[in-house]
C-alpha cells in the first residue's frame, strides 16, 4: 500500500550555505533508521562543486550511505539510485531550470514514485519550491512569479519569506487574489514538515525565525504564525 508522502521544506540556509548545522540533525531524526541513506540533488545549481563538497562533508560521518545524483542522470538511473536510500536532499539555485530537467527526464515522476513508498523529500529554497502545486519565484527573470511544481504537495509555499523583503507583498498578494492557492511561507533556517493531508511539524534553526500559513479571506490573504513544534 502507499504511504504518505513527507516533504521537508526548508526556507534558506542549510549545509549549502555552511549554516545551520541543526537543521541536517532535524531531517535525519525525521528518517526511519538511525543511519539513513542520503541522497542528494543538485541540479537547481548545476552540481555546484562547492554544494557537492558541502553535502559529503556534511553527511559523511552521520549517514550509512551519502551519495549524488549527477545531473546526466535520466529516469533509470534516478529510479535506480532512489530505491537504494531513506531520504533524498534537493539543494537550491533555478526553480525553473530544476523543474525543466526533472520533466525533460521523467524524474519528477520517479521522485514522486519515491515518494509514495516512503523516501523521505527535502529540500531548500528551489528543492522546496518544486514539491508543491505552485510555489513563488523569481527564477524566470522577471520579478516574482508563481510557478508550477510537481503536485506532491498540495497549496503553495514561498521560502526566504524573511530574508528578501519583496517576498511578504508578492507572495499575500498572489493570495489574495486567488493567482496562487493557500500556502506556507518559510524564512531562511525553518524547516517545515508536511505530512499525510496537510499535517505540518515545524522546526527552527534560527532565533526568531518561523513558518507561516497564508489563506485568502475574500480579497485579502490572512498570515497565521505556525507554531514551532519540533525541539531537538
């Protein structure tokens, strides 16, 4: 039978950028054995050597298996490395040059397939945006735009809610005016659990910093703090 998906969506930061050690410690505690495979995906950057380096250094002394799907890779390939690991780790760089690769492969399918039999998702900033049905992005060009993700996960989601400023109006706006569905916003050093339909666990590597869920109410959007759950 199926299972429900588990998406980790992290707003920013992470190993990627050498910050936030805890939050590696949060997604591992989230795996279902105490040394997972870990797999990571760095297309949105172009397997930038410097993210590659960062994922083992990161990875190596805590994981059984630390590995990289390199961006030739097609779907046989994908499927065949996925099915040998506990959690796959999606970094960040262009939302839209990410999700064209994984449709031009068939591997957003695979990934979902994963998904479904229990292969733990996360990602950061663009590997969180691609999860849901639309996420907020300025990586077509030209400004913030809503964009189409895979569907894994239902509603929208904007990561680095508190970093850039233009992200708040953009994303309550889009909302509000019914262009993107209901959603979460993340600020750089969250990590935001869903689970099962719509369940959300929230964990911060950051003082002060938090999730927040967006709803349209008529023609204005309504910001509700997500409390933080999860302490490690």
């Amino acid at each position: 039978m199926p299972l429900s998906p588990r998406v980790i969506a992290i707003g920013g930061g992470g190993f990627t950028h050498g910050a936030d050690h805890a939050m590696e410690d949060f997604i591992l505690a989230q795996a279902r054995r105490p040394m997972p495979r870990v797999g990571f995906v760095g297309a949105a950057s172009q397997d930038d050597p410097i993210k590659l380096a960062r994922f083992h250094a990161r990875f190596a002394d805590v994981c059984a298996v630390h590995t990289h799907l390199p961006m030739q890779a097609d779907a046989a390939q994908a499927q065949s490395w996925v099915q040998e690991l506990d959690v796959v780790y999606v970094g960040g760089g262009n939302t839209l040059r990410l999700l064209a690769h994984w449709r031009r492969h068939g591997i957003d399918r695979v990934m979902m397939d994963a998904a479904r039999e229990g292969v733990l998702m996360a990602g950061v900033s663009a590997g969180a945006n691609l999860w849901f049905d639309w996420a907020l992005s300025d990586s077509g060009g030209q400004g913030l735009q809503p964009v189409a993700g895979i569907g894994l996960v239902g509603g929208s989601v904007c990561p680095h809610y508190s970093s850039e400023a233009q992200r708040q109006p953009a994303f309550t706006a889009s909302v509000a005016c019914g262009s993107m569905p209901d959603g979460i916003a993340i600020d750089d050093g969250v990590a935001v659990l869903v689970s099962g339909a719509g369940t959300l666990r929230t964990f911060s590597a950051r003082a002060g910093a938090g999730a927040y869920q967006i709803r349209r109410n008529g023609d204005a959007a309504v910001c509700a703090p997500v409390a933080q759950s999860v302490n490690l």
